[in-house]
C-alpha cells in the first residue's frame, strides 16, 4: 500500500479538500486536552486518495521529532482550526511512536510499528476544554475516554492487509472529520499537438545535350565567259564604249547559324496541407470514495 504526501497527490488540495485553506500548520492538542502538542507538518493519503496519516512536528513538545496520527485516532474541529490528536495522550506514547523523515519510504513494517503503539491500551484523561477561545467539547467526549485494544480481525498475512480492517485507526466520520472530503476520480480528455515528420520542398536542375540543325544559305559569284554570236562583227560607231575602271558591283551574302537558350514556364507546382480528422477512443477506470457510516442504536442520520 504505497503512500504519498498530499501535495504530491494532489496539487489543488487546499482548493478540492479543505476549501481554501492549507491543513498544514494547524495546532494539534493532546487528546481532549488544550495542550498543545504540536502542528500538522503534511498528510499522508493511499493510492485511491484517502487520508490516511496527519505528519505532526511536535517542535519543542520532544524536540522536534514528527511522528504519525492515523486520521482515525483525530478530531477536526473547523471552528477553531484545531486537530485533536485523540491517539495522543502523553509525552510517553508520542516518545514510543517511531520517528517519521520527509526522505523515507513508509512501508508495511514501519506502519506495524506505528500502529503497534496506537493498539496499546491506554487511558485518555481530558479535561472540559473551556478556555477562551477553544471550542467546547461535548460532554461525552470530555471525559475519560478508554482506547480498547485492536480486535485480532487483522490478518497476520501482509498481503492481504488493508486499512478497513483497522476502523477504529483508518476510518473518518463527520462527526470528527469535519473539514475532510472524500475524493473522487474524473476522466479529463484533452489534446496534445506534437510534430510527427517534416518535409523539404527543393528544386534540382538536371542537364541535357540537345542537338539542333539549321540549314544556311551562302551566295558566291559565278563569272561565265563564252564567245558571243556574231563575233567579228563590226559594230555601229558609237555602240561600242570603250572605258576604264569598275563597270558592275554585285554584293554576296551567306547564312549563319545563330544558337542560344531561353527559359519558358514548364510546369507549376503547389504545396499545401491537408487535416486528417480521427476519433480517438480510450477507456479508464475511475475511483470515488463513499462514505461509510457505522452506527449503534437509532440514531436519526440525515444524508
């Protein structure tokens, strides 16, 4: 049976269990007494939650040592924000109490030891609380107020222990308990965004050789000489003009290839993300605290 402090449990206790107000540093008083003993240093609850050890640092009381009181063995008094350590009589018994540390592990042995001291017989003499500023005590709680031994109902095996089979050290009524709610456990869905993968978008140029014809053109200059008809004829006077230097100019031409690259648009591409909706299905068990009411006679309980 693992066992955790209360602010570890549940951050949000002060909110949840004591409506507001942190438990920790109120007074605790011996027994029905007005002696103060010390104060609640933390609380010690069980898997499911429940209350199970109020921590006390007696401070000066017996030195400082921090000892356990089963929720069972105190009473709750909300109006005068006190805890009545009803296991805790005397120096003696808190002296025989093993000495708790924040650091250790409560275990099965270190709890026998405790509860070995809290089923010790013992008589609780208290007196009428009536100073000022102390809540009154009803009348049959003020007087003497005898613990009986643990009923042997406890099971010598370990593994089959649990805290219900001790009531008189474990079980919180509201009669005693006044400020102290049950807990109970709630599914709380929520959603987590997390990145999965990613994805690079780049380009590539890939290079080819491309081969290309163009047919040209090139002009040249063909000069014929052929002997006309008629040769040896003698011409009209002044037909024939007999002159120097250039008679024609004729320009030749040719064809070159011209060869370069330009770029066109090829193909476009667009890149976006599309949502993928899932239902997620889970299940869970949830526990809650009930209250049990163990009553003698007939009793008027009102729920």
């Amino acid at each position: 049976m693992a066992l955790f402090k209360i602010g570890d449990f549940n951050p949000n206790y002060r909110e949840e269990a004591f409506e507001g107000e942190d438990v920790k540093g109120l007074d605790v008083y011996a027994g029905r007494t007005h002696e103060k003993i010390g104060s609640i240093h933390d609380v010690l609850v069980d898997e499911k939650g429940s209350f199970r050890y109020l921590v006390i640092d007696t401070g000066f009381w017996i030195f400082g040592k921090k000892v356990l009181l089963p929720v069972g063995r105190c009473h709750v008094d909300t109006a005068a924000r006190r805890i009545y350590a009803v296991g805790i009589s005397n120096k003696e018994q808190a002296e025989r109490l093993p000495e708790y540390d924040d650091s250790m592990t409560v275990d099965y042995d270190y709890e026998e030891r405790v509860r070995h001291v809290y089923r010790t017989p013992t008589v609780e003499t208290s007196m009428p609380v009536e100073a000022s500023g102390i809540a009154r005590v009803p009348a049959q709680s003020a007087t003497t107020h005898p613990v009986s031994p643990q009923p042997r109902s406890v099971p010598d095996d370990r593994n089959l222990y649990t805290y219900e089979h001790e009531p008189a050290l474990y079980q919180m009524n509201e009669q005693e308990h006044q400020s102290l709610r049950l807990y109970e456990e709630r599914l709380i869905a929520n959603k987590r965004r997390r990145q999965t993968g990613e994805v690079a978008i780049g380009k590539r140029v890939e290079t080819e050789t491309a081969r290309v014809s163009v047919p040209v053109e090139k002009e040249r200059l063909v000069i014929e000489r052929r002997t006309p008809e008629g040769v040896g004829t003698t011409v009209t006077p002044g037909v024939g003009d007999f002159r120097e230097g250039e008679v024609a100019h004729i320009s030749v031409y040719e064809e070159t290839a011209e060869i370069g690259k330009q770029a066109f648009v090829r193909e476009e591409v667009t890149v976006r993300k599309e949502i993928e909706r899932d239902t997620v299905e889970a299940t869970e068990t949830l526990r809650r605290e009930e209250l049990e009411v163990d009553v003698n006679g007939k009793p008027v309980v009102k729920p």
